[in-house]
C-alpha cells in the first residue's frame, strides 16, 4: 500500500508502540485519520502552532494515515521536555516515519478515550486524573490491532453536581460551561496575590531587583500584558537565566519551572479527583 508520492506503507501492531513506554509514567491511545483531521482543525485557546504562515492544525501531512495521543505523568505546570522524550522513544524505533504535530491536544484526548473534559477547561486523564500532559504523533504506516476506545465528549462524571474549581479559581475564571482564558493568563502572569506567585513577581526577585529603575509598586501596578514591558533575562541574583521563543526559563543551562497558580489542577482544590501516586 501507498500514497500518491509513492510512500509505501507498512503495519504496526499498536501493543509494539505502547511497549516502548513505561505504563506507570505513559498511556497511549490511537487516532484515525478522520479523528486527527477533526481535533487539527478545532480552535484552541492560542496561535502557537503557526509558524511562517502555514497552520499546522489545518493541513494534516498527506502521507499519514493515522496516529497516537501520548499521555505523560506530570505534576510540574511548566515542565515540557516530555516532548522531546518522547519523540525520541519512537523515533528510536520508526526513525522519519513518525511525525510530531502541534494539533489540538486536548480534543485528541477526547477523541481518542484516554480522557475526560472537566469544568476547569481541563483534561482529566483515565491513569493520572490532572497530573498529565498530552501530544500527538502521526504515522505514515497504518496502526493495526489498536484500542477502539469510545471518544469522551461529555463532561467528566465526578464534575456532576460540583463547583471546586469555580469556588477556588483566584481569578475567577471558570465558569458552568467557559473558561475566561484572558483572566487565567494574567493572573498567572501578573497577580499580586498573597500566596500564589506569578511570573512577573518570579522575573522581579531573579531579575528585575538589580536594575534599581525598576521599583516593587512599579512591578505591583503591571496587571496585564498591554501594561508590563517585555522582560529581559540574563545574569540574575543566584545565576543566568534565559528563555526560549515558547517560553521555557532555564537557570545557568538546566531546564527550571517557574512558579505560578495551579490552582484549578491542584488536589484537594478538585475534592473529587484522586491524587496519582507513582
């Protein structure tokens, strides 16, 4: 079998891919092409997939015929090097013929049964509850004997009758049925809360404390973005800090999480949603 640029392809038995990954850490789960076609072309909360004008979310690659949604453990908000991780797993084994996608991950998710939509806007993991982040892989050879997991798309069963989320969200951004994005973005950025830091307060304390131009009420008035200038990163008080172009901080060249509200994932504030022990 192959496709119109002469791209043979092969068969691969879902239980040889799902082997490459620890079951205590990953859940994997499989995606049509239709499905994968369905979750590119579902808005998310942010551009971030586009890049030189083309929208990858759109233009599903023509010489894949299906793929898997990888599902990592994860408590760390800021932590994505899984990506990589697990890029390299499979590409260990299938070398170009698997492909990373930036594609909507959560509707994946839904698609592909490994998860649940809660009312904080997020998606809740059949193995690791919250504690979980997703992406997707394409593959030019066809999935065979794969799980036939029923797509989730009604909302999370333990979110029936409950508002934790919507009591204790700081920023007051979930409600019954939406989440107010624009609010959770700035009060992670910019918050002055008593107790959950934000970013601006993390870059000021690292950084912005040694350029004495920069006052606290000066740092305390920024409440959005339209009203912080943009950071500059370089040697701070414990160390060198830097950023890459999606936002990853490292701390003298090692991979660090900056601080910031969890409050929507964080257990007890779901009082219905287990705590995932290793």
């Amino acid at each position: 079998m192959s496709n119109s640029k002469g791209v043979k392809k092969k068969r691969v038995e879902f239980s040889e891919i799902v082997s490459l990954f620890d079951s205590n850490m990953w859940d994997i789960g499989y995606l049509s092409a239709n499905q994968m076609d369905r979750a590119g072309n579902t808005p998310i909360k942010a551009k971030f997939h586009l890049h030189d004008g083309i929208d990858l979310t759109s233009h599903i690659h023509n010489t894949s015929v299906n793929g898997i949604v990888v599902v990592r453990h994860n408590d760390k908000s800021g932590d994505y090097q899984f990506y990589e991780e697990s890029f390299e797993i499979l590409r260990k084994k299938f070398n170009d013929r698997v492909v990373p996608t930036y594609s909507n991950f959560k509707e994946s998710a839904l698609l592909s049964g490994l998860g649940y939509r809660a009312k904080n806007s997020l998606i809740y993991n059949r193995k690791f509850g919250f504690q979980s982040k997703i992406c997707v892989y394409m593959f030019v050879d066809e999935i065979v004997n794969h799980e036939n997991l029923k797509p989730n798309k009604e909302l999370l069963d333990l979110c029936n009758g409950c508002n934790d989320c919507i009591k204790n969200c700081p920023a007051g951004a979930i409600h019954e049925d939406w989440v107010d994005a624009r609010k959770c973005d700035n009060f992670i950025g910019f918050a002055n809360h008593p107790t959950i830091p934000s970013t601006k307060w993390f870059w000021y304390e690292k950084i912005g404390k040694l350029n004495p131009t920069i006052t606290k009420k000066m740092v305390r008035s920024w409440s959005c973005f339209e009203e912080a200038p943009a950071y500059y990163w370089g040697q701070g008080v414990d160390g060198y800090y830097e950023q890459n172009k999606v936002g990853d901080t490292k701390k003298d060249g090692e991979f660090i999480e900056i601080p910031h509200c969890r409050e929507c994932v964080c257990q007890p504030r779901c009082s219905k949603a287990p705590i995932y022990n290793q």
